[in-house]
C-alpha cells in the first residue's frame, strides 16, 4: 500500500514534526492526524509508548507517516537526534496525551519514549504541544488541573478536549493542524487585532421564512484562519459555526444583529476590519405567523444599514478592507467600482470579483486586490487568503 499523500497547502512544508502517541483509545485518531499533518507538508516521524502500542499497531503509523516508528530508546539515542540541541523536529505534538504522560512531563520523569523525547524538547527548547484526550473526571482531577498549569507556565501548548458524553476527548485533526501552523508558521501579523466579516446575512420573512443570499461564508473562514496561522488574535462574525480555539466568533443572524455586534466588537481595540460577509442590502418587516402560500404576497423591502459606512463614522482611523461583489460587469468597471468604494469610504484595500463566472459557494474564485495597485488572484478561496494576509501584513 501507498504512503504517498495529497498534497493540499505547503504551510508545514520543511518542518519535521515528531507525534508523541500515548496510550489513550484516542490514539486510532493518529493515523489520520499523520497524514493531515503531511498534507500541509510536513515530515512525521511517530514515537510509541508500549500503552500506545497496545492500541494501534506500530506498523499502521509507519504507513502514516512513511518513516520508521520509535518504539524504545536504542543506542542511536533517537530522542537527541530529533529533539536535542540542533535536533531536526520543529515540534514534538504529543497526541493524544493521557494523564498519566501529563503527570510524568510535569515532574520531569521519562521512563517511556514519549516522556524521554519531552525531557530532551524541554531542554532544548523545542517547541512541545499537547492534546489531551481521557475521561471528564480524570481530567477535572486538581492535580492534572495543577500538572496542565503548571506546564502552560513552562511554555508548553495546549489544544483542549472537546467535552461531551463524559469524555475529554481528542480535539479534531483540524484544529490541531491549525495549531501546529500557528506555531511553525510566520508570526508577521503577531500581536496584531484583526475582526472579520463572513458569508450571507438573513433576514426574517416570518417565523420560518428568510431573505439572503449565495454566500458561504468560505473565504471568511479561511481569512480567519490564515490571520490565525501568522499571529494574530483573530475576531469572526458570521452566521456559521468553525468552533477553533483562539478563534473568537460571534453568530448573528441580520444585517442589523452583524452591525450592532462589529460596532460593539471595534470598541474593544482592533487593528483592522475585514468586511468579507455578503450583508443583505434590504431588509422586510417579518410577519408575526407564518404567511400562507395560497395567495400573492408583496415584501416591501427597505434599505439595509450599510456596515462599512456605520463604522467609518465611528471608528475613523481604522484600517478596513472592503469586498465588491459585482455582476455582468468588465474588467475596467469591476475595478473602477471597487476603487470608488474605496475612496468613497477610505479603504485600506477592496478585493472585487464578478460572480457571474463563479465564486460564490465554490471552493476556487478569482478576485483583483485593489490598494495603490491592482492584482490578479485566481485560485482556491485558502491561496486568495494568503494574497491578501500578505497585503495586511505589509500595511499593518
């Protein structure tokens, strides 16, 4: 069988991450993580402790990762190769970690591989991350409470457990993955606010019924994202739902509901506003009880507030990045539309694009980034959030 994986970001590309893997049930997870992690580029190479082993075959991670698995410490002192001084991992990611591992690297103790290569990331300044996974009670028990603190002071990351059914269990390959970028990556927009605006606004018809629009909310959530990989401490209001640690959201409904909340939001201090949601331009008074589809009904639609506008006059010297979704338009319209935005509100930049040919719902787009210049971007929504976090990085 293959070990080859598909490609799908280079964010990890050159680094050598070593996966710590303990003996919780949470360990069949690894197999997967593996390749999650080596889709973004990275090189894994697995280390076992023998609980792990008793849960998932050594020879499954080896087809996970493509490299040998550790199973013991040997002569070729394997933890110093890979976390000593100049050792080749960027990060030793222990999951999932019980208590039992957490207790250990707490109070220096390594007597599995996994503890063994803790004590050598510690000493060396690797960076360690840990992803617990083991019962609810376990994990309220004050002294794992105490060991996690006590090892968050001593630099040491955490990736919570999604609590549910009495279980601490593994957070989900994505976030850890999130994480992981967060940690390797480029810290160009650390210490940095940004708020973004993503996907449709709906507006009530009645109790069932709604006005909105295409929007997916996808490049949002992947502005979010990116902006989280490089540092920043990242604001999302949308009507969805991406449930990352770090990642504040709010979820709102209206036009309305996604004014008030950013004009609130923004009181708080941020650098900058992405306003990326497709916000409903009307709005209609709902009906109180459901309208009956038996005859004709006229909605008597009205002017929504407009975002940008209403942050402009209360926040003027902040930094905002509009988006300009046009129809049927050229090339020259496109872009004069968008740089009349732009100067119309004082826009750091307007990203524009003409959804008659695509981009709304789909994965790809092909959007122009209009700042003192003009540039072409076409490819998937991740790639066009990466264009644009590299012109947030150059102006902020």
């Amino acid at each position: 069988m293959s070990t080859q994986i598909i490609k799908s970001s280079n964010s990890l590309e050159g680094k050598t991450i070593v996966l710590g893997i303990t003996g919780s049930i949470a360990a069949v997870r690894c197999v997967e993580l593996a390749r999650e992690l080596r889709r973004h580029g990275a090189g894994v190479h697995a280390v076992m402790t023998q609980a792990a082993q008793k849960i998932i075959h050594p020879e499954a991670m080896r087809y996970a990762t493509g490299n040998p698995v550790i199973t013991e410490i040997t002569g070729g002192v394997e933890h110093v190769e890979f976390c000593g001084i100049g050792g080749r991992a960027a990060l030793l990611l222990i999951a999932p970690c019980t208590a039992n591992t957490i207790g250990k690297i707490a109070h220096g103790i390594d007597d599995t591989p996994v503890t063994t290569f803790a004590t050598t990331a510690f000493g060396s300044g690797i960076p360690i991350m840990i992803v617990p996974a083991m019962h609810e009670s376990m994990y309220d028990h004050p002294i794992v409470i105490e060991n996690i603190g006590k090892l968050t002071e001593l630099g040491v990351e955490f990736v919570n457990p999604i609590l549910e059914e009495g279980a601490a269990k593994i957070a989900s390959n994505e976030e850890i993955v999130l994480r992981a970028e967060r940690t390797l990556g480029r810290k160009n927009l650390a210490g940095k606010r940004i708020l973004i605006t993503g996907g449709a606004t709906a507006e009530a018809i009645d109790p069932i019924r709604i006005l909105t629009n295409r929007a997916s909310g996808k490049t949002g959530i992947e502005l979010a994202f990116e902006a989280f990989r490089r540092g920043a401490d990242v604001t999302l209001v949308h009507r969805g739902c991406i449930g990352i640690q770090g990642i504040c959201e709010f979820n709102v409904e209206s036009a309305q509901d996604m004014t008030d909340t950013v004009l609130e939001e923004l009181g708080k201090g941020y650098d900058l506003l992405i306003s990326a949601a497709a916000i409903s331009d009307f709005t209609v008074k709902p009906s109180k009880n459901k309208i009956k589809s038996d005859k004709d009904v006229t909605l008597n639609l009205k002017p929504a507030p407009k975002l940008i506008k209403q942050v402009r006059l209360k926040y003027p010297e902040l930094k905002i990045i509009g988006f300009k979704a046009e129809t049927g338009v050229t090339e020259d319209g496109l872009i004069g539309r968008a740089r009349s935005s732009m100067e119309s509100s004082r826009l750091s930049m307007v990203v524009a694009n003409d959804v008659s040919s695509g981009g709304m719902g789909a994965d790809t787009n092909e959007v122009y980034l209009i700042d003192d210049g003009i540039k072409k971007v076409s490819g998937t929504k991740n790639e066009i959030a990466k264009e644009i976090m590299d012109k947030v990085g150059a102006f902020l």
